[in-house]
C-alpha cells in the first residue's frame, strides 16, 4: 500500500518563555534559560527550588493542564485554517490532572484530557490518550501521522503536555534526581540533575493532498518516525543505545535518508550521567563517522523537562528551527563528558543548512521515538 504524505499545517505552543512560538525564538534560540524559583507552591521541603514555569498568564483553570492543552489545540486549529472539526480525532499525551477532593488533591486519569479537550472543542472524532511518561505526547504525534499516512483519517490533532505541578516535584525531589545548583548541564561533565518546566504543545497533522486541496501551506513534512521498546531495566537506559539508534535509523530510513543529510538533532538531553550515555552511544550507532558532524543541543537546559508534553514542545523547537533557519544551543555547556562527544551547539547564532531535522525522546521502562521533520520545498 502506498503511504500518503504527511504534512503539519498549525501548531500552537505553550513554553516557560510565552505562549506562542516568538518567546521561543526570543529565548531559547537565543541561548536563555526560563529556570526560575518556583513560586507556585511551597519548595521549603524540598531539596531543589528550581522549575521553569510559566506564571505572567495562562491557565488558571480548575485542571490547568486541560486547559493549557485545550488552548494549543485551539491555536493549532486556527492556524491550520481546517474546517473539518466534527470529524478531528484527538490524541493526546499527558498525565492525568490533580483536582481536589475532600481537601486532598487527587490525580484525575490521563485519559479524560483527550475526551475533555475533543468536547470543550466540539470535536466528534477518535479520542486516545498515551501516558508513557516522556515519550508520551511524541507517541502521540507518531500514532497521528501513522494515522494519516495509512489512510485511515484525513487530519488528526495530535500533541500533549505537561505543567510542573507539587506531586510529582516532590517525586523526583524525594529519589534526588533534581538538580540543586538551579541549572541543568545536558552532555556536561558535571551532572547535576534535571529540572522540571511548563511544556505543552498541539499539531494538526494531515495528509499533504488534502492540505493542497484546501489551499493550506505546510510549516513542515513530517519525513519519518521511528517507536522503539527494549524492556532494559524499569529505571535505567540501556547504556548501549541500541533501541533508540533503532528508533533514529527506523525515521531516516521511512524518509529515504542518510545521516550526512540530517541537519540538526533536538536531543533528549536530560542532564543525567545514564540517560546522556546512553544518547550519545546511541547518536553513534545510528549515524556512524557522522555522529560527531551533525549539530545537536538540548533545549530541555532552557525550557526544563515537560515529562509527557517534552516531545510535543520540542518538535515545535525542532519545527522553528526548520523555518527560521537557527538553531538552539544547549545552554550553558561549556565541557561535554568525554563519551558525550558530539557536535554540540554550545552559543546561539549557528545556522541550520540542511533541509532535515529530528527530535529525539527517551524516557523510563526502555521506550523511546524519533520524529523526523524536512523543511517543505
């Protein structure tokens, strides 16, 4: 069966910088980190005081994270132009949202975001929901186009997200993964842990014919996707990189390209010694005597770590730097780990030359995906 062109026609994106993608421009592109003090609950418990939050405006609704997806669907709708919302499918990644009950917050289950979204929006269309932690809302995007490319829906709203709350702070507070020195230092020599950050993010992605057919203009093919499971360990990457250089090689290879025509790499990057391995190992299974050619960063050193919306807010970073032509640096590397050699893009200003881009994302249990997108002739 032939596969069908996929194409992104809207996004709309909420980061800790801003709402939309010029605060990514002005900030993350231009080698700024939004980590902050947190000041939307308490942090006197706890060992790290730092997130990168969203607080001038935004939502403020009972279920904040809804409402953040809700409103990037929105915008994604509207910048598309698609008119057909009663038959739009939704697929979401995200955790479930906290709400009280009997004075104590309780978790409201990941799959209600899609359903809430699809009805708040008056959308008719499939609903699903993926909840694998931080490749949630990439799986989301991935499972879209699959959808498209295999005929069975003409458009899909797709995306996910995921806004720093107490609960799982305190999570990763308690197992110290967070880092106390207010930064994040992907690749470095010197780990000193992830911080967490505001990130959400949603797409309509639909089949190129139909978007020429409507008149639309693409913002960017979606060339290639690659999902990849190893089962490794419930915690730890596999230090060899063999799944995730699977999930790289399974993206360039749905595009028909080589490595030597990548020109960029949004990495995971979570500034921890296993994941970072890991990654670079990986980076060389994949691309070979290319791996250390191809420019890479981690914006997560900016934006923090969205858990299930990374994905979704990265591949919008990976789509600006398609269309303008720049390209985000890991912000404040200055001594990568000896075995986290790579290209890396130390300072603001690189240019991007080639037309491909990719975004990668890992997260616990061994699962990991590959989003690869070329900027449209």
């Amino acid at each position: 069966m032939t596969s069908v062109e996929v194409v992104v026609t809207g996004f709309g994106v909420l980061s800790p910088s801003g709402i939309g993608a010029a605060p990514i421009l002005d900030s993350v592109f231009a080698g700024h980190s939004a980590v902050s003090a947190v000041t939307r609950f308490d942090t006197d418990a706890f060992l790290c005081h730092h997130a990168a939050t969203y607080e001038r405006e935004g939502p403020t609704q009972r279920f904040p994270q809804q409402a953040a997806i809700t409103a990037c669907a929105e915008a994604a709708i509207a910048m598309s132009g698609i008119d057909a919302l009663k038959e739009l499918p939704v697929i979401v990644g995200a955790k479930g949202d906290l709400a009280p009950r009997d004075g104590v917050a309780v978790r409201r289950p990941a799959f209600t975001i899609a359903e809430a979204v699809a009805e708040g929006l008056g959308l008719g269309g499939l609903r699903r929901t993926f909840f694998n932690a931080c490749v949630a809302s990439s799986n989301a995007i991935i499972h879209a186009c699959q959808l498209v490319a295999a005929g069975a829906e003409r458009a899909v709203l797709c995306g996910g997200g995921y806004l720093v709350d107490e609960h799982v702070f305190a999570h990763f507070d308690s197992v110290r993964a967070l880092s106390r020195i207010g930064a994040m230092a992907p690749f470095s020599r010197n780990w000193p842990g992830v911080l967490l950050g505001d990130g959400a993010a949603m797409f309509v992605v639909e089949s190129a014919a139909g978007a020429r057919q409507r008149g639309a203009t693409p913002l960017a093919k979606v060339a290639g996707w690659g999902m990849t499971s190893d089962g490794f360990h419930i915690v730890h990457p596999d230090p060899s990189g063999r799944s995730m250089a699977r999930a790289i090689s399974l993206a360039l290879q749905r595009a028909g390209i080589g490595a030597e025509e990548l020109g960029y790499i949004n990495a995971h990057g979570t500034g921890t010694e296993a994941s970072d391995r890991a990654e670079a190992a990986a980076y060389h299974l994949a691309f070979g005597n290319h791996a250390d050619g191809i420019p890479i960063s981690s914006t997560k050193a900016s934006t923090g770590h969205s858990l299930e919306g990374c994905g979704a807010l990265e591949t919008v970073i990976t789509l600006l730097a398609l269309t303008s032509g720049q390209l985000p640096p890991t912000v404040g590397l200055t001594d990568p780990a000896p075995d986290c050699k790579l290209r890396h893009i130390a300072d603001p200003g690189c240019s991007l030359e080639a037309g491909f881009a990719l975004s990668v994302n890992a997260s616990v249990g061994g699962v990991n995906s590959a989003l690869l997108l070329e900027r449209p002739s």
